[in-house]
C-alpha cells in the first residue's frame, strides 16, 4: 500500500519555513554552510540555500557530501554501496554547518556524516535539517530543523521524491510486507 | 563486480564504467587535507610482489592505506621462496593469516589467474608477465575520460612495444570495451601476429598519428628483450619516438601518455614528456584513486 504524506507544495512550505528556523537561530547567515548529504540531501540544501539568499541578499556556500566511506555497515555487505561526489569547496573550520537529509531514521547516516564532516576541518557547531524525522534511532542523534514528524512502524518505507531527479515531487509511505 | 581483477576481459563494460566513475569520486578524497577514509577498516591486504616495482607497489601500498586496510609486503628476496618453497604453499601460507586481499605482480603469465582459484581472497593483478596490467589500463581509461570527457569514439594510437607490453594489452581490452577505436604502431617485430579484431596496424609512425586524440607510448622494455628488435636505442627513437613534429601530426590537443618509467631520448623526447598536452603525471595520481576503487569494489 502507497500513501502520499506530503505535496510538492507541502515540501515549499516546509523549506520556507526551515530557511527562516535556520536564519533565525542563527541571528543571520553570516557564519553559515550548507552541507546535503547524497542524493536526496544535495538537492534540498541548494533549495534551502537559495530561499536563505532570498530572504536574506547573501550567497551561503553549498557542499555536498557522501558518506558511503564511513557507514558503519560496510564490513557487513557483500555488495558495497556506490561512492558519489563529495564537493565541499569551502573551509568549514569555525563555521556554522547546517546539515541536510531527506528522512531522519536510525541516526547511523548522520553519524557517518559527522564523521565524515570531521575530516573537513573543525566546524564551531553543526546543526541538522531534516524533511521527515520518522523515528526508530538507535544512536542518540536529534534534528534541529524537522518538516514533519511521521511516526512509522519499521518495516515501512519513507520515500522523498524531489523534481531534481525527474520524478513527480512529493512523500510516500510504503508498507513493507 | 567479481571477486578478483586479474584480467581486463573478465570486467564487463558496465562494471569498467563504474570502477571509473567511483576512481573520480576517490580522487576527491585525495584532494583533501586528511587522505584517508575509514571504509575498509579492519580488512587485510598482501602485496605479493615476486618482480621489483617501484612505482606500482607505491601506488598499491598508498591506495590500500588510504582505505584504512592494514597492509603487509611481501616480497621475493625477504620470503621463503628463495628458500624454494612452492608458489601454492606461499599463497596457502599466507592465507591462512587471515586476508581480505592479495594483490601480486609475477613475471609469469597466468600467476594471479591461478593464486584466484585457489584462495578465498580477493586477488588484483599488479602485472603478470607480458600478459596483463589491468589497473594502468583503468587508470588510462579514467584520465583520458577526464580530460576528453568521453572514450567512446576517440582515436587510441598505442606505440613502441607492443609485444612485450601487458600495458598495451590490458589497454586494448579495456578501449575496446568503451568504444574507443584503437590503433597499434610500431615496428613489425615488436607488434604481435595477431592483434585482436578491430584493431589497426600501422608500421608506418607518421601515418599512425594522424588523426590520433590520444598517444600511448609505451617503455622499450629491454630488460624482457632476450635478441634484437631493433638495431639500436637511436634508430628507434628515429623511427618510432615521439618527438615534437610527430606529436604535432596528430589531432590538436591529443593528449601524451606514459605508463613510466620514462626512457626520455628512446622512446618519448623530453621536451614532449614535459609539453601541456602531456598527463603522464595526472596518470600517477588517477593510479591511486583507480587502486583504492578496484580493492573498495571487489567483492570477497
């Protein structure tokens, strides 16, 4: 069973609302950088990246980031997961990260992107944004910046589909059988 | 993605395209301030090295330990092979370390193909003889995707020793697999009988160039040579080097490539090895990134 969460129109409204969360606890964009972590994040940090600069007149740097290096369960897999571009074309030494996902889980992504962000350089503090947080961590990792929370059972699945890979822009739950 | 890399003919074009595609995200890695990656942590690899190399046992060592594996070499004037143990023993040995790896260069054909079968270990060829050399094939592949965006459709001219050279095979498996169109040039005696189909035969180096996008030359591999190819270092410099005017023949922008180590005057002239079209040392460094992609995406 296939259940539509949110609208593209739903998922505007939350970066809108996460740019201004973000510029307002942030008292500004001046020490602020963007970093979305592959794919799904890539696309909504340079969305949120360009709504900041809207409301606000600055360019904030956007990096991406892939964290397939550091997972915690590449010892496990037979297969390992494909490595995509990591692009992080700033100095994030005593800046602001502001980190991106599609969907908050287990916390073991961000874990591995903390991890991952540590080899960059030593960023004064790092934030999190996320679209969905649909529970179940299993490390003690919490977002700063949440477009909905969705409570899931774990066997479902929690899609994020955004324009910038072809497809029609919207959240589905799948129930996993 | 199989278990070992022991021959260019064994990767299947989707597979070659992947093992570049991952090589260019290695590479940004190795832009950073901190090269090193946790990803193979607590995995093993041997350097089985049985013929001396420098360059390619650098680059393996380096590509190893920026995956975090713990790495171990093992050489043939230090290991018990001179104490005339048999190959089969050394691997079994050595394998029962407990390895995730064995990466090996022999100066017979077929080594790596045999330790493969019989270890549980995944085994990368470093050069076997006059047979193959896969990974300089992918590093080939992976600078000239670079710097031309594309290898399907380029004119590839391999020159100099062909016969003698597992580089130039490795490379003519793995350009045809991506649709480069390539062409062999060089002297009747050091080109093989039968090349694979498909691919040119020029005995003539002016006509070689033309039209060439990227020149591959290759090291007179003299060491290997047990009679005369060629009369002398000078004549073959005359003939088939790659000097200035022959390199201005081919296409603008050809690029020059050389597996190294360079014999400058013999087969490549100095001021060519050092020219801007020349990518013999961005070659070096897609070497390491290519080695951690092929050891990261083996599957044991």
């Amino acid at each position: 069973m296939i259940k539509e969460l949110l609208s593209k129109q739903d998922i505007e409204r939350i970066i809108s609302r996460i740019a201004h969360e973000i510029i307002e606890k942030n008292k500004g964009p001046e020490k602020l950088c963007l970093v979305g972590i592959q794919r799904g994040g890539v696309h909504l940090a340079r969305r949120l990246a360009s709504k900041i600069t809207a409301i606000e007149g600055v360019e904030v740097p956007v990096g991406s980031l892939d964290i397939s290096l550091y997972r915690d369960d590449i010892s496990f897999r037979k297969k390992h997961p494909v490595v995509r571009r990591t692009d992080i074309p700033f100095d994030i030494s005593e800046k602001v990260i502001i980190l991106i996902d599609d969907v908050l889980f287990t916390g073991r992504s961000i874990r591995a992107a903390l991890d991952a962000l540590m080899d960059f350089g030593r960023p004064a503090q790092i934030q999190l944004a996320v679209i969905i947080d649909r529970g179940h961590r299993e490390l003690p990792i919490r977002a700063d910046y949440v477009g909905k929370n969705i409570p899931t059972a774990k066997n479902e699945n929690i899609e994020v589909q955004l324009e910038e890979e072809a497809v029609e822009e919207k959240v589905i739950l799948s129930s996993g059988e | 993605m199989p278990k070992d890399l022991v021959s260019m003919k064994d990767i299947a074009k989707e597979e070659t395209e992947a093992i570049i595609d991952t090589a260019l995200s290695f590479k940004d890695v190795l832009r950073r301030d901190i090269k090193k990656v946790p990803a193979l942590r607590g995995k093993t690899v041997v350097n089985l090295f049985f013929e001396p190399s420098t360059r390619t046992k650098t680059s393996f060592e380096l590509a190893e330990k920026r995956l975090s594996t713990d790495v171990i070499n093992f050489s043939v004037s230090s290991s018990s092979v001179v104490k005339g143990e048999s190959l089969l023993d050394t691997v079994r040995t050595i394998e029962a370390y407990g390895i995730d790896y064995l990466v090996i260069r022999h100066a017979s054909a077929g080594v790596p193909h045999f330790i493969s079968r019989i270890t549980k270990a995944s085994v990368v060829n470093a050069g076997d003889g006059i047979n193959e050399h896969p990974t300089q094939a992918l590093l080939d592949a992976v600078t000239i995707k670079e710097k031309k965006g594309t290898i399907a459709g380029l004119e590839v001219a391999i020159v100099g020793d062909i016969l003698h050279s597992r580089v130039a095979r490795s490379n003519v498996y793995c350009l045809m697999k991506l649709g480069a169109r390539v062409r062999l040039v060089g002297p009747p005696t050091l080109i093989p009988l039968n090349p694979p189909s498909g691919v040119k035969v020029f005995y003539n180096m002016d006509e070689g160039m033309r039209g060439a996008d990227v020149v591959m030359m290759l090291r007179i591999q003299l060491e290997r040579m047990g009679k005369s190819f060629f009369p002398s270092t000078k004549e073959f410099f005359k003939y088939w080097g790659l000097s200035a005017e022959r390199l201005a023949m081919a296409n603008k922008d050809a690029l020059v490539m050389h597996p190294g180590p360079m014999n400058r005057g013999i087969e490549i002239a100095s001021e060519v090895a050092d020219c801007p079209q020349s990518v013999i040392l961005e070659q070096v460094t897609n070497g390491i990134a290519v080695r951690m992609a092929v050891i990261y995406m083996l599957q044991g």
